[in-house]
C-alpha cells in the first residue's frame, strides 16, 4: 500500500506541474487576443477601401486585366492556406486543412489543377507527411504576422497570376484561413481573391459585398486604366493576405486559449480524483497498521497470559 501512495503522489506532483504550465499558456494566449483583435479592426477597414476602389477602377474601365477579368476556360488555380507554426491550439489547424482540402477536391473536380501555397508549419507538415507538393512555403510568423510577412507572402502568388498558365501561370487565386467570429467562434473560411467578384454573392467576403453596393463614381484615367490596376493589384492582394493572416492570428491565440482552458480544468479534475484515492490508501495503510499493532497486542497478551498459568 505505501507503495500505490506513492505512486499517487507523484502522479499529483506531475499533473500539478502540468496544469501550471497550461495555466500560464491560457494567460499568454488570452492577453494576446485583444492585440490580435486590435489589428484585424485596423487593418479590416483599410482592405475594405482598396477593394471598393479596385471595384470602382475596374467597373469604370473596360481593359482586360487579371484583377478583374474572368477567363473563359480557367485550367490552373492557386491555394493559399494559412495554419499555425505551434500546436495545442486544438482543432484551429487540423479544420483549416480539411478547408483547404475541400477547396482543392472542388476545383479539381471543374477541371482545374491546383497549386498550393501553404503558411504555417502544421501546413507544411501535413502536406510533406502525405509527399504532396507545394509551389511555396512560409513558417515562423503565424502568431505575430507584420505586413512585411503579407508582401513576401504576396510576391509569387502576384508574379504566378500575371503569367499565362503555359508558363507556369495560374488563372484564379484562393485563399483558406480561419475567420475570427468571436472569443468562442472561429470558421475556417475560403475565399477567391482574384479574379475579383464584382457582383455581390454569399460567398463574396464582406468587403466586396460592400464595394459592390455603392454607387461607383465615374473616372478619368491617367495614365491608362490597365497601369492604375496593374498598381493596384499587388496593394490589393498584400492588404488581403495580410488581413487573412491577423484574422487566423486571432483565431489562433483564441483557439490556444480556450484548448489550454479545457486542459487546466482536466488537469484539476484529475487532481482531484487523484487526491481521492491518494486518501483512500493511506487510510488503508493506517488500517492495517492498526490492524497489525492490536494483533500483535493481543498475540503478546495470550502469550503472557499463557506463561502465567
């Protein structure tokens, strides 16, 4: 019995120690939502403009250009995916993944060969665990992305939609990442960045809903409206994958916050279960050696007893 109690001792050692870890995690992840959240309210507004006023360009001009204009038979399309560098997030990147998944079995299933782009160590795991390929890849910023990280991100994606798919071009980009609803809701969501929707759907993001429901003023161009998109469309892309990324940031210390809240509260309730039985063996310790202690007493005694006849 001594040594089942101790065995209970250091099981309750080892999950206290535990439980402050995840504590501590919950803290940190809890402390950096509200900066996560501060930046997807200052960034959402400026992406929202710049997708009214590449609308506005776009519904003003008749040019063809890959910000706005729809081929008629696409046969490439490229997948940007945006999962986490760290674990013990829960499902936050296992559920962007079966996202991305999704997206890509539906664009082959059009006819159109997919090229994915992944960010996030957990991605890149994934996909070089299962030998897929991926045309790209970027770790090491998932919880802080900057907008440096959204440019470096946003090159190849711009150079592969401004080539011809006989060089290695692509005709459509995606882009999968979680939505930050709320403190208890995170979707993952996939969205088309380019071409971009002129017309107001429900799949559309939010901002293009927006664009598309004002009344678009009339321009003048200078020099062409085709170089004011071609200026314009690597703002466009950068502003959206960098809102992407604080949004799946968000997510991220959300989805972190509530699978460390859920650990520390099974790490007590083991405790507590473990302290139970912990005091169920010492009292069966104490127990015995009472048991043992008025045995032996009463063996001394009949002993005696017997001696004195």
């Amino acid at each position: 019995m001594g040594a089942q109690l101790r065995v209970y001792k250091r099981r309750i050692k080892s999950v206290k120690a535990t439980k402050k870890i995840t504590k501590a995690m919950e803290m940190i992840a809890a402390s950096r939502i509200v900066k996560a959240q501060r930046q997807v309210a200052a960034s959402t507004p400026y992406a929202e403009e710049l997708t009214a006023a590449v609308t506005a360009v776009a519904g003003g001009a008749e040019v063809k250009h890959p910000l706005t204009t729809e081929v008629e038979a696409p046969q490439r399309a490229a997948v940007l995916l945006v999962t986490s560098d760290r674990g013990l997030a829960g499902g936050y990147s296992s559920n962007a993944i079966k996202a991305a998944e999704q997206l890509t079995q539906r664009l082959s299933s059009e006819g159109k060969d997919v090229v994915t782009y992944v960010v996030g160590r957990k991605g890149v795991a994934y996909y070089n665990f299962r030998e897929k390929t991926v045309a790209d890849s970027w770790t090491g910023f998932t919880d802080s992305p900057v907008y440096a990280d959204a440019k470096r991100i946003a090159a190849p994606l711009i150079e592969a939609i401004g080539r011809d798919t006989a060089d290695g071009g692509v005709d459509e980009l995606h882009i999968v990442f979680t939505e930050f609803v709320s403190m208890m809701t995170q979707e993952p969501v996939d969205r088309r960045m380019l071409p971009l929707t002129l017309e107001s759907s429900d799949a559309e993001p939010e901002a293009g809903k927006k664009a598309a429901e004002r009344v678009q003023p009339l321009y003048d161009f200078e020099p062409s409206a085709e170089e004011v998109l071609d200026a314009l469309l690597p703002r466009y892309v950068e502003s959206r994958v960098y809102n992407a990324l604080l949004q799946a940031a968000a997510s991220e210390h959300a989805a972190r916050r509530r699978a460390m809240k859920s650990a520390t509260d099974n790490a007590e309730e083991l405790i507590k279960s473990l302290t139970r039985l912990a005091n169920a063996a010492r009292q069966a310790d104490i127990t015995q050696e009472i048991s043992e202690i008025v045995g032996g007493a009463s063996a001394l005694a009949d002993a005696s007893a017997g001696s004195d006849r």
